[in-house]
C-alpha cells in the first residue's frame, strides 16, 4: 500500500486488476504529468474494454475498501505497459485513457498542483471528467459502444442467442442457421408480393343499374349496293355521246357496260367527290318511313347526316334527345326500298347497318362489326348499353381522354396508311388527317387508289393491329344488340323494315379497380416477416438506431484516436 500512496511522481494513471492475463500498451499521449485519480470524490468511471468492444459506468468507488483489497491505482506514463495483477473483478481489463479533444489543451497542463479537479474535469486544463463521475464532451475518458450488446438487444428471436456473451459456439451456429433460413424464405415472399404490386393487378365490378333516361346509340346504315346503277347508266350515255360527237365513234353497248366509276371521273366536270354524290343512294329514295316514338317522324327527333366510307355514300341517324321510354313501338322504326340492278357482280342486296357510339367513326368497324339487312326481310334489334370504366395502367394503358375514339384513331391510321400507298385522296379520306392530298379527279389515279384499298382491306395488307399509336379507350360505352329477323309478305321483296330498341332501362356497369393496394402489400410484407422473423415495424427503428448509434460512437472513438496521435506526436 505504500507503493500506491506514493505513486505521485508518475504522469498518468493506471488500473491493475484482477484476471492478470492480458497486457495492454498505450501510447504515449496525455501531458498531464503527476496527477492522481481521488476515488473518494470520484463516482463513477467511463473505462474502455478493447477487446470485448464494451463500456461501463463504474459508480461510488470507496477507496478504503479498494486500499484494503489491495486494488494498485498508480500514476504511470501512458507510453508503458499495463499490468493485470489482483484487484476488483469489475476491473477486468479495463485501461483508462484521456480524451484530448479540447481546443485549448496546452503542454502547461503538466505544471499543474496535485488534486481531484485536475482529475475529474475541473481544472483549466479540460483533462477530466465532472465531478458526479460523468464524462464531458472534451472530458477525460472515452466511452465506448457495445456492438454485441446493442444487436442482442434488438427484439428478434434468437439475435441474444447470436450476439450474447454467455452462448455457446453451437448454439451460435444453430441460430445463425435458422435467422438465415427464415430471413431467406422472408425474402423470397417479400419480393413475390413486391413483384405482383408492380405488375398493377385489377379486378372488375359489374354492376346491373337502372337508370331514367338512357343515350340513344349512332345508326350508320349503307347500301350494299354501292352506287345507284340508274345515275350510272345518265354518266355512261352522255359519256357515250360525247365520244361519239366527238370522234365520230359508235361504242357498243358491252363497251359502255364495262365502264366502272373511275371511267366516269370527269363527265359534266365532275372530280372524284361529286361523282359519288351524283351516284349515290338518296335518302329520300331509299327511306320510304322513319319514326321515332309514336307518331313522331326521325326528323322530329333527330337528324340524317351523310357520311363517306369505302362502300360509297352512307347516312348516320343521330336523336337529338336522351330515351325516356321502352318497348318495341317506342323508339326506332324504318322502313326501307330498294329496286335498283346490282352495280357488280356479286354483291348482295340489302343494307348494312351498324349501332355504335356517339364518338367512333363507322370507317373501319362498319364493315367488321355491322350487321346485314336484306331485301323482303324485317329485323327487330334490341339494345343493351355497357358501360366500361377501365384503369391506365403500366402493363394495359388505355387513354383518359373522355373525348378520345379508338375507332375513330384506327379510321386515321387507315386514311393515312392508304394516301401513303397511293398519290391522291379518296372521297372518305379526310384532308384534316392527310393534309394536302388531292382527291384523284382522274380515270387511272382513282382505279389504282381503290385496288391498293382491296389490297389493304381484303387481302391482308392493314389490319388495326398496325396502329401502334392508337391506346384503347378507357371510357367506352358498348351498345350489345339482340336481333330477331322475319321475313316480310309476299309482294315485299324489295322492302326492309328495321326497328331498334330498349327492352328496359336498365344498363351493366362495368369498372376496373386496383386489386393490391398498397395497404394489403404492407400487412403482407408484415405477416411475412412477423412470422418467419418475429419482426415489425418498430423492429426496424432498434435496427436504424442500433447503426445510428454505432456510427456516432465510431466516428468518436475515430476522432480521438487521431487527436491522441496528434497529441503523441508533440511529445510531453
């Protein structure tokens, strides 16, 4: 004991504990020369495991009792080795070492007069720690993170049995096996679930409603006798005529027979638009009645427009209100005549007819997706409305525009697919989706625009499918018709009757909802890692603040140690 009363002289202190078989050498770094730890005004001490990487708070040392155990506490040079020898066993290999980092730390320190503030950070010179044992930001001591202790801590099942101190090295194994496995088969459902969230899955509601007032659809109907072979036969003989004044030849009439539309361009100085015009059905010929409702006529209620397509000149019906009323003697009622020869070889007689909606255009579908009225037979078309509300998605994109028509982009694809192919324009191309195109006002342009459209349309040339560029419709409304045909009376073959109409008002609705929320990916990401590793969210928090943690510590400990290497290099 008396060697430890006396230890004065030496620069700084030492623990000499008990479990003597380790020694540690530190450097050479603190200035602070004869001073000595007073334990009797000393609560607690920060001390520094090196090799376990822990840290403790060493509270109310009584130095009587530790004199009376014979725990050395000595002043040496921190530039000496530490020898383990019998002591506390709460001491086990723990060295003390001084925090330098304090802007004014100065050589002077090592003049500094013997006492507990020079020790417990209440001297000028910043070397120490407060006096309630505490360490200071440029204190005295280091305290150190305790990696294994922070990671057992963490609330998983089996981490203390992986990071404890007081496991075996088989039951270390065994549990880094399972945690492995577990963690393993968590991250194969996690991805799984992640993987089917992205691909966006859907699910479809159908929904049967009733409504008060339902939109009336769009009636495009044509003649599939393409042009009126009577305004045909006005063209040819005056076309006839005209060569035989001027060049004094007589034609045959087989000669004149052969002679198609394209022969035509020119005669009276008509281009290739009104041709067609000259040419085509009338509506006022080919309609003998048209009512909608009773006793109140089409035009009352609605209007005819005319329309171009590639069967010649078509006419749309368009009800200027919404339908209020069902049944079969309620709504749509027309009654239609045709006597005209067939214009080719061929062709059948009768009308086409399509019910779409409002905003597609009758280019294209008209001949995929119409219906054929013939001669001497009547035909009943019940309506029923669908109502198709889709979602844009990734993997299905569709387009939001309430205004926008896919058959009415497939009809531009198609206008522009046939000017491509040909030098000038047909009387359904529309010069808004051409640009300046010139219509074919002659014999041999016109014959060569109407093959590349049978090349193109019959023989596999375009299909929709080539516009890439057209998404489908998002909001569409499908008018599914229900058909029944009879056959008229005798005497009425060259009459159709057509009648269109709602059985009820009621309408299927039909919309797409997202079918994996985000909310149903959590709880199963959850339950995924609840069950396989006993994990949630506040799990995840103890491991963010565990490498917070670590971290900061580290960058302390690194900080110091540079200082100390600064500091050793000054030398005392």
């Amino acid at each position: 004991m008396s060697s430890t009363n006396n230890a004065k002289g030496n620069s700084v202190m030492s623990v000499s504990l008990r479990a003597a078989h380790r020694q540690k050498k530190i450097s050479d770094t603190c200035t602070c020369h004869k001073r000595r730890l007073d334990l009797a005004t000393t609560e607690a001490v920060s001390v520094i495991d090196f090799f376990y990487e822990s840290s403790y708070w060493i509270p109310d040392y009584d130095y009587q009792a530790m004199e009376q155990q014979k725990v050395s506490i000595t002043e040496t040079n921190f530039g000496g080795i530490v020898y383990s020898s019998d002591g506390m066993e709460t001491f086990s290999d723990h060295a003390l070492c001084p925090h330098p980092l304090m802007a004014h730390h100065k050589p002077q320190c090592q003049h500094q007069q013997q006492s507990p503030d020079a020790i417990t950070g209440g001297g000028d010179g910043d070397c120490g720690i407060s006096g309630n044992g505490r360490q200071r930001q440029s204190g005295f001591l280091v305290k150190r993170l305790n990696a294994k202790k922070t990671m057992a801590e963490i609330s998983i099942p089996g981490m203390r049995a992986v990071f404890g101190l007081g496991s075996s090295l088989i039951r270390r194994v065994i549990w880094i096996v399972i945690l492995i496995t577990c963690f393993g088969i968590a991250v194969v459902q996690v991805r799984d679930r992640v993987i089917y969230y992205m691909s966006t899955p859907v699910t479809v509601n159908v929904r049967v409603s009733r409504n008060e007032t339902l939109p009336f659809p769009i009636l495009s109907i044509c003649n599939k006798n393409m042009f009126n072979m009577t305004a045909m036969w006005i063209l040819k003989t005056e076309k006839a005529n005209l060569i035989t004044r001027t060049n004094g030849t007589v034609l045959s009439q087989k000669e004149i027979d052969n002679w198609d539309v394209a022969d035509l361009v020119g005669v009276r100085g008509y281009d290739v638009l009104e041709l067609w015009n000259f040419i085509s059905h009338s509506i006022e010929r080919m309609i003998i009645e048209c009512f909608f409702g009773r006793n109140k006529t089409c035009e009352e209620r609605g209007k005819w427009t005319r329309i171009y397509n590639y069967m010649g000149v078509c006419y749309s019906y368009t009800l200027d209100s919404v339908v209020d009323t069902t049944g079969l003697f309620n709504n749509f009622y027309l009654r239609l005549h045709d006597v005209e020869p067939l214009a080719y070889k061929g062709d059948a007689s009768g009308w086409k007819l399509l019910i779409h909606d409002r905003k597609d255009s009758p280019l294209v579908i008209l001949r995929s997706h119409g219906t054929t009225l013939y001669r001497g037979w009547a035909k009943d078309m019940r309506v029923f409305v669908r109502q198709f509300r889709t979602l844009n998605t990734e993997s299905r994109q569709c387009s939001d525009d309430h205004d926008y028509s896919y058959s009415k982009c497939v009809a531009q694809c198609f206008s522009k697919a046939v000017t491509d192919a040909t030098t000038c324009r047909l009387p359904y191309i529309d010069a808004d989706t051409v640009g300046a195109v010139k219509l074919c006002n002659d014999s041999q342009t016109y014959a060569a625009a109407n093959d590349k459209v049978e090349n193109l349309l019959f023989f596999g040339k375009w299909s929709e499918n080539n516009c890439t560029s057209c998404p489908r419709q998002c909001h569409q409304d499908f008018y599914i018709t229900y058909t029944e045909t009879t056959e008229m009376k005798r005497g009425q073959e060259n009459l159709g009757k057509l009648r269109i109409f709602y059985q009820d008002m009621t309408y299927d609705d039909i919309e797409e909802e997202y079918g994996y929320t985000a909310i149903p990916l959590l709880c199963d990401i959850g339950g995924s890692l609840g069950l396989l590793l006993g994990a949630s969210v506040l799990t995840f928090f103890e491991i963010i603040e565990a490498i917070s943690a670590a971290l900061f510590h580290l960058t302390a400990i690194f900080t110091t140690c540079c200082c100390l290497m600064h500091f050793s290099s000054i030398g005392p």
